[in-house]
C-alpha cells in the first residue's frame, strides 16, 4: 500500500481562481485604489463594501462640501472601478457586482438631483443578448460598468430579434451597439445585425461578447469589433468616443484594453 505520509496535498489540490483570491484582497485593492480625499474614499467605500442602506447619508453629507459631479466621478465611479478590479481578479462575483451597483446608483440619483439640467452623458450604447440566447448575465455586467463609467446604455435584454435590434440602432443612433452570445447557435446573429446595419447606412461599431465568441470571430465582419471581459467595454468605448473607427479600434485591441 502506497503511503500519503509526508506528501503536501497543498501542490495538488488547489484551485488557480483560489490562489488570485490570495493575492487580491478587497482590503489590499482598497489600499492600493481608493481615493485619498476622506469625503470621497467614504462615498467610494460604501459603493465598494455595498453598503446600500448608507450610501444615502453618506452622498447627502458630501454633498455639503462637494461638488455633485465630482461626488459621481471621484466618489461613486472610484468605488465602482475597484469593484471592477475585483471581479476581474474572480474575488468578486456577479451577487458583489449588482449589489455595488444597487448602491452606486442610489448614490448618483441623489447627486444627479444637485446637478442643474442633469448629468451629461458620454454618449448612448445599445446591449442585447442575441436572437434566441437566453443568458444574459455577462451583458448585464457589462451594462453596470458602462453606466458607471458615465454612459447611458439601452439595455434590450435576452433573446432580442434581429430586426428589433436592428430598428433600435437606427432609432437611437448611438456610439456603437454589443450583443453577447452564450451559445454557438446564437453567435451568427451578429454578422448578419452587421450586414443590415451597413445597408442601413450605419457604420458604428458593433461589438461582439459572450462565451461563444471569440476575438477572430469578432474581427471576421465589418463594423465588428471585441470585448473580451466586461471591464474592458468602457475601455473600448472611450477610445470610440475619441474618434476611433471599428477599424483602428481592432488595430490597437492589444494596448485598448490593457489601458493604454
């Protein structure tokens, strides 16, 4: 019989999401990531912690200091970046990203209000889940980090028809549109939303997400471009609303998404 005695099972049974765990705390992000001002790093903590039932005091006391936009970006949108940080290293899950959201936008509701005409948006994007996919969990992450980095996203929800898309794009005309596909029987709505879009006369980018899609796939049509993580999609859109093509938009993917 074979003896275990002095074997380090530690070697063997360890999971690589576990030891990422072990590294990224949401103590060391905290730390690392947070704003040093004290008004904004409680604003951010709250959002962070998903302190929900306080974010509302905390943002009515700030907002006797400080400016309500800052409130929204420095405060708010900081807190939402760690959050962000933290489920891109699997320390945070889907429950941690809708709760911090929750309380994000509890916090810019009230901020919003202080803001004479509103807050001004980034820019419009439009979300679907494609025509006959039923999951939606990746997009609607991807809904809570555009939001937060600023813009309003048309959320269509799953199982959205081709030509409902289609017809929302030409009504909203907005930045660019994404779609997510979960499953190999889905991902082929996205180049025929592609080759309506150019028929229509729309030359914005369509961005391409889910489990089935792969960054090839994404390059293999025009007007398609990809986001392989829901924190890269603000990263993308901003370089888009700097004036980039889905062309240079594939060109640069590389340094896009890293933040450069």
């Amino acid at each position: 019989m074979i003896s275990s005695k002095g074997v380090d099972f530690s070697k063997i049974l360890k999971r690589y999401d576990i030891s990422l765990q072990n590294d990224m705390t949401p103590e060391a992000a905290a730390k690392k990531m947070l704003p040093k001002d004290p008004i904004f790093k409680e604003i951010a903590e709250c959002v962070m912690y998903k302190k929900f039932k306080e974010i509302g005091p905390v943002v009515t006391k700030a907002l006797k200091e400080k400016n309500p936009l800052d409130i929204i970006n420095d405060g708010l949108v900081a807190g939402m970046e760690v959050v962000a940080k933290l489920y891109a290293d699997h320390v945070y899950y889907l429950p941690d990203i809708m709760m911090a959201a929750k309380t994000m936008e509890i916090g810019i509701a009230l901020a919003e209000k202080q803001i004479p005409g509103g807050r001004v948006t980034k820019g419009t994007v439009v979300m679907h889940a494609a025509e006959g996919d039923p999951h939606d969990i990746g997009k609607n992450i991807a809904a809570v980090m555009t939001r937060s980095a600023g813009y309003t996203v048309i959320d269509m929800g799953r199982d959205v028809a081709v030509t409902d898309f289609i017809d929302e794009m030409k009504k909203t005309k907005p930045l660019f549109g994404s779609g997510t596909a979960l499953m190999t029987t889905t991902m082929s709505a996205f180049p025929a939303e592609a080759k309506l879009m150019q028929e229509a006369g729309l030359t914005m980018p369509l961005m391409a997400c889910g489990g089935a899609v792969n960054r090839d796939y994404a390059n293999s049509f025009d007007l398609g471009i990809y986001s392989q993580k829901a924190p890269q999609t603000p990263l993308i859109a901003q370089k888009i609303l700097d004036g980039y093509d889905w062309k240079k938009i594939r060109e640069n993917w590389d340094s896009i998404v890293k933040g450069e």
